[in-house]
C-alpha cells in the first residue's frame, strides 16, 4: 500500500493528502491533493527520480542510444529501442525492408499485449480484487471498497496467476526475434538483426494462439465485468479531455499509414498531428530555467534540484500550449475502431448501451478512470488480430530484415512511436559521428507532468480534480485514477 498522511481540516475545511510513493507503477511518484467537502479541489504528482540519459548519451556513439536508453524503463523497453531506432534510421537515413518493418512490428506487438496484461492484472487489479490474504495483496487501504461477489473474485484471482504465464510467453514472443526480454539487442539502425526461419515463426504462432485466446476470452470480458461492478468509476479521473497520439505500428515501408493512427484532439474537435508544435516547461521542474520553453530538437537537461518553487524531475510536456493525455484511451479516441465483439456484447447487457466503436461510448464514459481501462483492453484485441490476420502473413521465412547503413559525420533525426502507456519521442543530433545531443519525452512526461509555466496542471493533476474522497484515511480513487494512466 501507498504510504499516506493526511493533515487536520483547516480553518477553511480543506485537507491535504499525500502519497507517497504510489506504489504499483514504474518509478518514483508522490502525488499530493487538497480535499473540500469530500472531493480533491487541487493536485500536485511529483516525479521524484532524475535520470539523466540525455547527459550519459552526449560524446558516445549514436548507435549505443538503442540500446541504453532501454534501461530508462523495465517495464517498456521495448518501447524505448523502437523510438531510437526510428530516429537513428532517419538520421542515418536508412530505408528498412519490408520483412525489418513486419519483424519490429512483432516484437513490438508482442510486447504491447505484455504490458497491457501487466497493467491490468498485475498492477491495478489489487485496486479491485480481495486476494487470499498474503502478498501481494495485502496490506491495503482501511476501506478499500472492494466490490466483487465471493464468486467472481476468486475467478478474478485465477486469471492474476493465469496472467503471469501468459506474459511469460509473450516475453518469449519478444525474445524469438529480440533476442532477450526485458531490454532486446535485436533490434538496430536499418532493421532487425533475425531474419525470420521456418521453425522460429511456427514458435512464434503457437505461442500466440494462447495470447490471443487469454486476451478475447478472459481480459476483455473481465474489464467490462469489473466495469459493471464499479459503474460510478467511468464518471470520475476524466481530466482535461485533451489527447494525442503520434501512430505506431506502420503498415507500409516509409509510409505515415499506421495500424493506429496518429492526430490530436483538442477541445471537442480533431487536428492533424505536428510535431513542431511540441514544447517543454521547466517552471515548475527541478531543471534550469534556460531548459524551458523550447522544441526536443533545442531542448537542454541541466537539473536544478534547489529551484524555487519546482516540484517535479518531470517537464511541463505542451502541445500547442495545451496538456493532453497520451495512451491507449487517446490512441483508441483518436484512431476510434470497432469494438471488439464481446465488448459490444457486455457494454449492450451491462450498460444498456449499443457501441459500434469507441467513440460511441461518448466523452464522458470513455475519458474515465474506468474508461482507459476498457480501452486498454480494446486496444489489445487490436493489436492480437494484427499480429494473427496481419503481419505473420505478410513476415517472410529467409528474407534479410536488415539495411546496412553508414554512420553521418553529421546529421539529426526523431523517432516517434506509442509505447503502451502513451506517444514516445526521441531525438538526436549527431556531429563528428558522435551524439552531440539527445532528447527524450517518454509518455509519463505527458500524464505526469506538473504545471507547466503558465500554471496549468498537468494532465494526471487535472484528472484528479473533482475525485471524491469520502474517507481521507482510505483514498483509494486517487491511487486508481493515477493507475488508470500507467505511469
């Protein structure tokens, strides 16, 4: 459980909670709230661990960043080698095969389905589930409103051991073509070091039928499930209703078609995608003020951990001056597929609602704590049918998935790409064959990010604001809501 405290009402009936560290995530966060009349009416999410790879990659050979910059994150290495890649190919302008970018897609794709099961069963299930009292399950919130009959809790503790297994084999799923899992070395500038063998891609599809099956058979019907005990859940955490998505999974060589699609919205209405409208705030982050305000391409990573006023080893991420949420509920608002069919099925008989897509699950149920977990879930099936009706018929056995390429005396590129939990940039700038600059945004420097210079929350803060917090001892849909993101 989260360590807590939790002042006195003031004078004025506000109390202030902080947690610290929300536990169940990747990495060190705190995040602090002021409740009034039972509900958070200001938030502040702390990032409280500097990394500094930006630093540790300037002076080395630009080819190390797809491997290094793996070790930023356990969870979605994967994630971190794609968007290097991807800016070394464009910086060393390397044009992949069709069999490199059918394989990154596998590995990549195998992957996602990991993590997103990770997330569910492993890192917010113990939001909704009472375990057979020992670890992990315990200790909890003094009121952790646990809601599920007797019955389908204990089938919902099954599926937590059954997950761990099928995360194993799409580890190995990863590792058929990656090499290794967590943090692969198969995957380099100009494509993938495994040219694809009979034998190797029959192992690779005979996992997979046990992937497919837990995701259309378990995960999805258990999220919409969970969803009908804890209706009011898909009313709450829906924050700005801003979102993003840069594309991932491209389904042609060099084109900008992807499997989900990019674009931006903003507001209530759609945009097209630009990524020179990206900036960083540094107001209110542990880093100088010469690092604010500026595009990845100029960006600057010099901390400053005595600043006034900062709060944060997270930047200010704004596009086009606004704070908007990156992930699988962006990516399946802005790409909006077809429901999967037992999605429609339960939204039909638990909800009363008829969803072609999911976009017809309107704003105010999809932009939700519950919301990105049944998106989640969506996206999933996604991507297990691309990976079975797609690309391992379009992989071929014996074809070169590599491009030799030259290393530029000069030059610059920018890999953008969707890790599970939201849009992921990377961007170098090479001179005398050295990286002379790198900028990363990994997505938690979209949803975590503190206030940005003109005093705008971040995303998570925003989603925060308005979470009832009936019991200040137990404030469990705060813990939830952060979760729902991903961090």
């Amino acid at each position: 459980m989260s360590s807590k405290s939790h002042a006195p009402a003031s004078k004025d009936g506000k109390i202030k909670i902080a947690i610290d560290p929300v536990t169940r995530i990747e990495g060190h966060l705190k995040a602090e709230v002021v409740v009034k009349d039972g509900k958070v009416v200001d938030a502040w999410l702390s990032g409280g661990m500097y990394r500094g790879f930006e630093n540790i990659l300037v002076g080395r050979d630009p080819r190390d960043a797809a491997q290094l910059t793996q070790r930023l994150c356990g969870v979605c290495p994967t994630a971190h080698s794609t968007a290097s890649c991807l800016a070394l190919d464009d910086a060393f302008g390397a044009k992949i095969t069709t069999n490199g970018r059918v394989t990154r897609n596998l590995i990549f794709g195998a992957n996602y389905l990991q993590s997103h099961i990770l997330h569910f069963y492993h890192l917010t299930a113990l939001d909704f589930v009472r375990g057979p009292g020992k670890a992990p399950f315990v200790p909890r919130f003094e009121q952790p409103d646990l809601r599920l009959d007797e019955k389908t809790n204990a089938v919902a503790v099954d599926q937590y051991i059954k997950a761990l297994e099928i995360r194993r084999i799409c580890h190995e799923m990863v590792a058929l073509f990656g090499g290794k899992m967590p943090h692969i070395s198969g995957q380099v500038v100009g494509g993938t070091t495994e040219i694809p063998t009979k034998e190797k891609l029959a192992e690779y599809a005979s996992r997979f039928k046990d992937v497919q099956k837990f995701i259309a058979e378990v995960y999805v019907p258990t999220v919409y499930l969970i969803g009908s005990v804890y209706k009011d859940l898909f009313k709450i955490g829906g924050g700005y209703k801003n979102c993003m998505a840069y594309g991932v999974f491209p389904m042609s060589d060099g084109g900008d078609d992807f499997l989900i699609k990019s674009g931006v919205y903003v507001d209530g209405k759609d945009e097209k995608f630009d990524p020179k409208l990206i900036k960083e705030f540094t107001k209110y982050s542990w880093y100088t003020d010469e690092c604010s305000d500026l595009h990845p391409s100029e960006g600057k990573t010099i901390p400053d951990v005595h600043k006034k006023d900062a709060y944060s080893f997270c930047k200010a991420s704004r596009y086009n001056g606004n704070a908007v949420e990156v992930g699988p509920l962006a990516r399946m608002w802005i790409h909006n597929p077809e429901l999967s069919p037992m999605g429609k099925k339960q939204l039909k008989d638990l909800y009363g609602i008829t969803a072609k897509n999911f976009r017809d699950l309107g704003e105010d149920m999809a932009f939700s704590l519950m919301g990105r977990h049944v998106a989640r879930a969506e996206e999933s099936y996604l991507v297990a049918n691309a990976i079975g009706d797609i690309w391992l018929g379009e992989v071929k056995e014996g074809e070169e998935t590599y491009v030799k390429t030259t290393m530029p005396e000069s030059g610059e590129g920018v890999g953008l790409t969707e890790a599970p939990r939201g849009s992921l940039l990377h961007y170098i700038n090479i001179k005398d064959s050295k990286t002379a600059n790198y900028q990363m945004i990994p997505a938690t420097l979209w949803n975590s990010t503190p206030r940005d210079d003109k005093g705008m929350r971040g995303t998570i803060e925003e989603a925060l604001v308005g979470c009832p917090v009936p019991d200040p001892s137990s404030p469990v849909d705060i813990s939830r809501i952060i979760r729902s993101f991903d961090p």
